[in-house]
C-alpha cells in the first residue's frame, strides 16, 4: 500500500470516526514523544533476562517508564476530546470560507481558549504523575477510619499538587503555547482539510513537545551527575 493510498484511507477514518482516529492518533503521537525524548537524552535502561538453563543473563536497553502509559492516557482521555470537540466548535462559530477576518477570529478563539485549557489540564496531569508515589504514601499513612473519609482527604491532597504545579509551571508552559499557537493556526487554516486540525496540531505540539522534553531529561541528567560529584565520600571506603 503506497502513501497516497494510506493518506486516503486515514482521511476517510477521520471523516467517519473522527474522534476514535483522533485519540488513537494522538496517543501514537504521545507514547513516541516519551520514548524518543528518553532515546535522544541518553536515559537508556536495560531489562534483565535470565536465559533458563543457563547462568547467563541478557540485557535488553528499553525506554519505557511509568510515563509512558500514563501520557498515553492524557491524549486519550483528554487530549483528543478537548481539541477535538474544541475546533469543532470554532469552525462551527466561525464557518468557512474564511475571510481574513474569520481567519483572525479563529487564531483569537483557538489561543484564547483553547490554549489556556489544554494548557491546565496538561500541566496538572504532569503535576499529578510526578507526585503519583506522594498520593499513594499520603492515603496508606492516613489515620481516617472511614475509607469515605481517606478519600476525601485524598481529594484534598490530590487538589493541593494540581494547584502547586499549577502556580509553578502554567505560565511557562502557556507563554509558549500562545506563541506557537498562532503560527500553527494559519498553517492549519491554509492546508490542513478541518477534520484534521486536532491531529495537525497533535502533530505540531509533538515537535515542539519531543524537544522540550529531551531538554528537560538533559537537564535532569546533568542534575544527577553534579549531585554525585559533589556527594561526600564515605571515609571507611578510602581505607
């Protein structure tokens, strides 16, 4: 099957299922972001098998990490109706053909909108996935005898995390946002058909997404390596 073939037969999918070929699209566009920006940092982990019969072991490099499912299930849950149903609605308020005019309302109304929102629910999922071990060690050390109540508090502190990341991270993560948003919008409004918009922009964010998150992996790992070198030598192993 060729790729003219293959652009056609996804085309016609977007048109008949748009939404499920949105979600499976952008959680294809997720997991690859993960594990390419593990790949391009160097954050390589190998699995351990143990050859039966043998006292051999191979060890298979990996980049898989709690992570990965986990953003897998971000564009699914969320990504994709949020961006799905939020375009949809732009180019329902502000139908083709598109004036200059029109064309300004919908960069207004995508940065404007939906920029913000993906933004929040992006950032707060990454807050909650980055304190996951946080929420599980907060419910088991719960004094509460009523489970209704271990939930609430639960709740309670799972609210606190989202608020944290939210205050710390929203505004870096929606200034870039809104700059690339508007660059990305004309592109889409001069050759992306409108079914495709969400996964265009999927697309897009994943570039940007994959580079950023090498960068912050990078950035982590030289951490590491300067708190190893600047961790005390225990003087019992010099002797």
């Amino acid at each position: 099957m060729n790729v003219s073939k293959l652009n056609t037969s996804y085309t016609n999918q977007l048109k008949s299922k748009p939404l499920t070929t949105k979600a499976l699209t952008l959680v294809f566009f997720a997991l690859l972001n993960e594990q390419l920006a593990s790949f391009f940092a160097g954050d390589i982990k190998k699995f351990k098998i143990k050859l039966p019969y043998t006292k051999l072991n191979v060890f298979l490099p990996h980049t898989l990490t709690r992570r990965v499912p986990l953003m897998g299930l971000f564009a699914f849950l969320i990504n994709a109706p949020l961006t799905h149903y939020g375009y949809q609605l732009i180019q329902k308020l502000v139908p083709s053909p598109l004036t200059p005019r029109k064309k300004i309302l919908q960069i207004v109304l995508s940065t404007g909108v939906i920029t913000p929102i993906f933004c929040a629910c992006f950032v707060s999922w990454i807050g909650l996935i980055n304190n996951l071990s946080k929420v599980k060690e907060n419910f088991q050390n719960d004094n509460a005898k009523l489970l209704l109540k271990k939930l609430q508090n639960s709740f309670k502190f799972i609210v606190s995390i989202i608020t944290s990341s939210l205050k710390s991270s929203y505004v870096r993560v929606a200034s870039t946002s809104v700059i690339t948003s508007p660059i990305f919008m004309l592109l889409a409004q001069k050759f992306v058909i409108p079914e495709g918009w969400a996964v265009f922009f999927a697309f897009c964010y994943f570039i940007v997404g994959t580079y950023n998150n090498t960068k912050v992996k990078l950035a982590q790992k030289q951490k590491n390596l300067d708190k190893e070198e600047t961790k005390p030598v225990d003087d019992k192993k010099l002797e």
